[in-house]
C-alpha cells in the first residue's frame, strides 16, 4: 500500500452534500460518476494531496444504503493506492485478512478496486485501488 488513495463518506443526499463540501474546500467536485453495479453515485474533491469521495445510494439494496441505515452518514471507507492489486489481495489473504471480492472489479474514477471485510481491520472497511491501465 503506497498512500491513501482517497476517504469515502456515505451521503443521504449528493446534491445537498456538493454543496456542504464545495463550501468546506472552496471548490466544486472535479468529477461525478455513478456506478451501477454498486448501486451508487459518486462525486470526488480534492484538498490539496487529499482526495474525498462522497457516496449516495441509487437503490435501498446497495452497501451504502445498508450502511446509511445502520449507521448514518459519516466515513464508509478508506481506500488505499496499490501498484498491483492481485499481488497485494493475495498477500494480505496469506496474513489472514478476508478479501469481499477476491477477484478485483471496475469501480469509480478509473479504478479497479477490492475490499477487506472490516471485521479483520478494526471496524474500518478498507478498498484497495489500482489506476486501470490501457
């Protein structure tokens, strides 16, 4: 794990939620995207080196509308910047880490992307990006 790649935060609302961060950092969104499989609409902003990415539900059976329920809005993940996420998901498994998807998927800005169950990380659910390459 080089750095963190980015902090995710559940949202009721994305709009309302632009708005609040947009004030918070002094500057839009640089880019929105939605992401069907997940069941999830994103938006991402950066402060200085530090990316934020906020996450709202498309459909009640989604993760972040689970996660919503259960707990409110507030921080669903850290994700961390790997060079090689299959090299990286095999040897956090042999530490003994449970891997959600042991095979890595497409997910939002241009990433692949697995996670660790938080049960074995302290309560934190932990995403593993990859930058796509052509």
């Amino acid at each position: 794990m080089r750095k963190i790649e980015h902090i995710g935060i559940a949202v009721k609302d994305l709009e309302i939620s632009n708005l609040l961060f947009e004030k918070l950092f002094g500057a839009p969104a640089y880019k929105q995207e939605e992401v069907a499989s997940e069941g999830v609409k994103t938006s991402f902003f950066m402060n200085g080196p530090n990316k934020i990415e906020l996450l709202e539900a498309t459909n009640a059976d989604s993760p972040i509308a689970k996660f919503i329920e259960k707990k409110g809005e507030g921080i669903h993940h850290i994700a961390f910047d790997v060079e090689d996420i299959v090299s990286e998901i095999a040897r956090l498994q042999s530490e003994g880490f449970v891997v959600l998807n042991e095979i890595p998927k497409k997910g939002a800005d241009n990433k692949l992307v697995a996670f660790l169950h938080p049960k074995g990380t302290n309560g934190v659910l932990i995403e593993l990006c990859q930058e796509i390459r052509d």
